[in-house]
C-alpha cells in the first residue's frame, strides 16, 4: 500500500514539475527579442526547473556520505535555480492574472456601457410624441402637396389668409410628426442594434469584479487583517501559486521516491 501511496505522490509531483517547466519556459520565451533568443532562454529556464528536482538527491546524498564540497556544491546550485524558477513562476502567475482581469475588466465595462446605452436610448425614445408610421405620414404630405392651397402659399412660404394659415398649419403638424416618426425609428434601430450586441454576450458570464477570487478572498481577509487591499491579496495568490509549484516540484519527487546512495 505505501509501494501505492507513493507512486502517486511520485505521479503528483512529476505533475507539478511539469507544469513548473511550462510556465518557466513560456516566461523565458517571452525574455527573447528573436524567436531563436526565445527558445534560448526558454530552454534554459526548463532545464533549470528540471534541474532544481534532482538537486535534494545530490545534496542529500552528499551529506549522508559526508561528501561536504558536493553538498556545498548543490546547495549553491539549488539556491540559484530554486530562486530563478520561483521568479519566473511569479512572473507568470502575475502576468497571466493581470491579463485574465484586464480582459474581465473589459467586459465588464463594456457591458455596463451597452446596459447604460440601452436604458439611455428606450428613456430618448419615451420622449418622442405619439405618431403614425413614417409611411403614412409621408404618403399624407405628398397628398397635401397637390392640393391648390400648396400653390397659393407658394410651398407654405408666403402664407396669406385665414384659409393659407389653416392649411399650412396642418402641413407643419405633418412635417413634425414625421421627424418625430423619423427620429423613433432611429432610436428603435439604435436599441436593436445594443440588443444584438447585449445577445452575444449572453453566452459569456459577465461579473462586476474583475477579479472574483481575490474579491472575495480580500472580505474574508480583512476580517482578521483590516484595511487589506484587493491589490495585496493579489499578489499574495500570485506567490502562493508559485511556492506551490516550487516546493512540490523541488521536494515532491525527492519525498516519494526512494533514495539510493549516489
């Protein structure tokens, strides 16, 4: 049962090392200017990761046959490439949070946005006065157009009479109700179009935090520690993701496996 118990944790560990190569090799890529400089240094930075697995073997080894040149040796070795990793591993657990919040950050203001857009436009669109469809009201001037009375106040611009007031009155009524008619019609293909665009994000989960977790972490934390910052709380995961991967890949491997003398 222990031979078991502790190929999984050997399986566990490998896991954690692995996933501890990636992020160091995908940081290093990232320090290239070229694509060759990228794999350069993102190659080192794996071989480095790997390399801080082996050294518990070698410098508890070391020491277990007295061997205290080699053990000064992997101790010196395992210090530089533990703390290159652990940076590299920060590096990307930051960067890689601050582009999953800037990219939640996005979304959600620009939901917000379209919500406030479209609350904005239906309150516009309340305000315009009653009128018929602009068809109607079009089909209606064209008709007023050919009565005699467009002609004698020559086109409402030269209006005489009670009779010429009375028509050019209810010609003007017509113009109004059709810029009012006009102008719902381009509130209403406003508010189809945000609604459109509200549709396609019905799929995506839309939160008020850009960063839940940490939102949520932080309300808890400052329970016990008040004044705590989201920011803190933030970069406290960051380094947690990374001594968690550090110290799992380092010891994890060594603690499952038996060790032989080297």
């Amino acid at each position: 049962m222990r031979h078991i118990l502790g190929a999984f944790g050997v399986l566990a560990a490998g896991v954690l090392l692995a996933v501890s190569a990636a992020m160091n090799w995908r940081f290093g890529y990232q320090l290239g200017r070229t694509e060759l400089d990228g794999f350069i240094y993102g190659s080192a930075s794996a071989a480095a990761d790997c390399m801080k697995a082996l050294v518990p073997f070698f410098f508890f080894a070391a020491i277990r046959n007295r061997m205290w040149s080699q053990a000064i040796a992997s101790a010196i070795v395992g210090l530089v490439v533990t703390t290159y990793s652990l940076t590299s591993a920060l590096g990307h657990a930051a960067l890689n949070r601050i582009d999953t919040t800037g990219q939640r950050t996005v979304a959600a203001n620009a939901y917000q946005d379209l919500r406030a857009d479209l609350t904005r436009t239906q309150e516009q669109l309340s305000w315009v006065p009653k009128h018929r469809p602009a068809a109607a009201i079009e089909s209606e001037i064209a008709t007023t157009k050919l009565q005699k009375a467009w002609s004698w106040t020559n086109g409402c611009t030269d209006v005489q009479g009670k009779d010429g007031r009375k028509f050019c009155e209810g010609y003007n009524s017509l113009v109004t109700e059709l810029a009012s008619a006009e102008q719902a019609d381009a509130y209403q293909e406003r508010i189809a179009g945000i609604e459109a665009k509200l549709s396609g994000m019905a799929g995506v989960a839309i939160s008020a935090q850009a960063d839940p977790q940490a939102a949520v972490l932080t309300k808890l934390a400052s329970i016990v520690i008040p004044g705590v910052k989201i920011e803190d709380v933030q970069t406290a995961m960051a380094v947690f993701i990374a001594l968690l991967l550090e110290v799992g890949s380092t010891f994890g491997v060594y603690r499952f496996q038996p060790v032989a003398p080297l």
